[in-house]
C-alpha cells in the first residue's frame, strides 16, 4: 500500500513539474533565402511572443495548392505563403479559412488592396519577375524580355517551368508581346518552344538558378529582384534589368488552410508577417516591397524592387484570370513545351 502510495505521489508530482509540450506551427514557405529571412523576421519574434514553435515546410506555391487540395479540411499546414493567383483558386475550391482583420493589431496599416476576396489571403509583400543577369558576362544590359532570343546569349540562360511563378509569368509576357491575350496563350506557347528546348534547366525552384549563376554557366534569366539582391549581397555577380514592356508583378500572399486546427494561432503569424516590425525586417532582408504602409524602404532596396516608374510598368495580371486559366495552360505547357 505504501509501495503504491508513494508511485502515485511521484508520478504526480512529475506530472506537477514537467514543462506544457510547446504549441507547433507549420508554415509552408518558399525556400532558399526566401525562408532564411522568413526565421529572421518572423518566426523568431513569433516563438518569443507566444512560446509557440514553428516548423517550416519548404515548396513553390503549385506544390503548395496542391498539397492543400490534397488534404482538404484536414491540412497539413496551419500558414501557407503562396502567389496570389494560386490563393485564389483555392478559395474558389473552399479551402481557404477567412482571415479575420479583427484579430490583427496590423490590419489597420495595411494597404485596403492587399485584401483578397472575402479576406480569404492577404497579399504579404509585392515583388515581381524581371531580368536577372551577370554583368561580367553581359556588357550591355537587357532592355526587353525578346533579348532572351538573342544569339549572344545561346546556351546561356535558363527559363523558369510553368510550375513556378516566374515561368508562368515570363511565358504570359512573351505571348502579350507577340500579340495573344489571357484567353489566347498560342503565341506565346509558339515563341517559347525554341527557347524551352534551349534552356540550360526549366528550373521549378528559384534557388537552382544560384548554382548557374555561380558557375557561370547562365549569363541571364527570367528570375526575381529580391533573390538576385541577396545573392549580391553574398558576393554573387548580378544585375536587374525591368524590361521595357514592363515586368510582372507577383504579389506573394499568406493564406490560412481551412479545417486548421491552430486557427488562433495562425491569425498571430500573420500579423506578425503583416506588422511593421517583421516588414520592414523582410524588406531590408529580402529586397521586397511591403504592404504596411508604416515601412520606409532604404535606397538600397528601392533601387533593386519594383518602385516609381518599374512599378507603375508592372504587368499585375488579374488573380482571378490566372486561377481560372492556369490548369489548361500547364496542360499545355507539358504536352507542347516540355515533352
């Protein structure tokens, strides 16, 4: 009797003592150095807010979509940043949990359109796809996104899959130069063939093109200002061209996967993406515009991302248009482009 007594009492008091298991938080993010700033800015000052952890799961925003699909109304992340095209399509699938601006101490200095339908994802941050090239190995600089057909640059370049953002996008932009419309794509599948067939890698994840770049085994790509400006600061040989038909605007957002168990939680790692603090830490970081309207860009950043007269050309294509278009497209794009 004294035997079980005293288990009883040890196993009490040990369950007395023993720490709470820490709340975990899992948040799907681009990778690279796009996830190394998102520990930086945000995921550090949200674990010493709240206690909580956070595990990061790294893809493109189609690897994400099509994640979310996949476990609908029982997903396997609580936070996903992902193109707003994409977030989108999966609100209009119902698999988008709204995010309520009330629970946000944020949400009052966020620029009114960063709001997606229904509040369904709210864009994060504005960046955009322009020309990335290495000025030891291009002396003049590119001034059109038809410089890519240029002979002087065979064999060295590389173009992003249609899975990513900056594949999609530089096709989109190709075909409007060559005439056709978001309910027309031939032109562009047409004009991008030669140049798919060509392609050192039709690259699904951004940071493949820092190997190229640093072998010089690429002299130029469709790729991103905020990537190419880390990779300066790291010593890489690398310059950012805005076409003159202007860039393409890509507006990264941050959604909240319906059926969430940590729905209360997420709502804080948003805000703590949307507040001042974790943008402008971001942007100074990350070479990326911001969406709260208290963050001041260093020159720095400002010469690199899309502002002023670049912003004003961005080409910022009609989430809705993409969500509707994009399966048919990539259905194309494996069956005429990347066969």
């Amino acid at each position: 009797m004294r035997h079980s007594l005293c288990s009883t009492t040890i196993a009490t008091a040990l369950i007395t003592v023993a720490p709470a298991m820490a709340q975990e938080l899992v948040v799907g993010s681009f990778g690279g150095s796009f996830a190394d700033n998102v520990k930086a800015c945000h995921v550090a000052a949200f674990e010493k807010a709240t206690g909580a952890k956070v595990s990061l799961k790294l893809g493109n925003s189609s690897q994400f979509a099509a994640a979310i699909r996949a476990t609908a109304g029982k997903p396997d992340m609580d936070v996903v940043f992902i193109d707003n095209s994409l977030a989108s399509q999966t609100h209009g699938e119902k698999l988008n949990e709204a995010i309520d601006p009330k629970k946000l101490k944020s949400a009052a200095d966020v620029i009114p359109t960063a709001w997606g339908k229904d509040n369904a994802y709210v864009v994060a941050m504005v960046s955009a796809t322009a020309l990335v090239y290495n000025p030891k190995l291009v002396k003049s600089p590119p001034t059109s996104w038809l410089d890519l057909f240029d002979p002087a640059y065979a064999g060295k370049y590389s173009i992003g899959d249609i899975s990513g953002t900056s594949g999609l996008h530089f096709l989109l932009a190709l075909n409007k130069i060559k005439g056709g419309t978001l309910e027309n794509i031939d032109p562009g599948i047409e004009a991008i063939k030669p140049l798919a067939k060509g392609s050192q890698t039709l690259y699904t994840q951004a940071d493949q093109l820092l190997a190229l770049f640093e072998r010089n085994e690429i002299a130029i790509a469709p790729w991103y200002p905020d990537r190419a400006g880390v990779a300066i600061d790291k010593g890489l040989s690398l310059a950012v061209a805005y076409p003159k038909e202007g860039a393409v605007g890509i507006l990264p957002a941050i959604m909240i996967p319906k059926g969430t168990a940590q729905a209360e939680l997420a709502h804080k790692f948003v805000d703590q993406v949307l507040s001042a603090e974790g943008q402008g830490c971001f942007s100074e970081r990350a070479y990326i515009g911001a969406v709260n309207t208290k963050v001041k860009l260093s020159e720095k950043v400002a010469k690199l991302v899309p502002n002023g007269a670049t912003l004003s050309k961005a080409w910022f294509i009609d989430p809705a248009i993409i969500a509707a278009n994009v399966a048919n497209w990539t259905r194309r794009w494996q069956r005429e482009v990347a066969r």
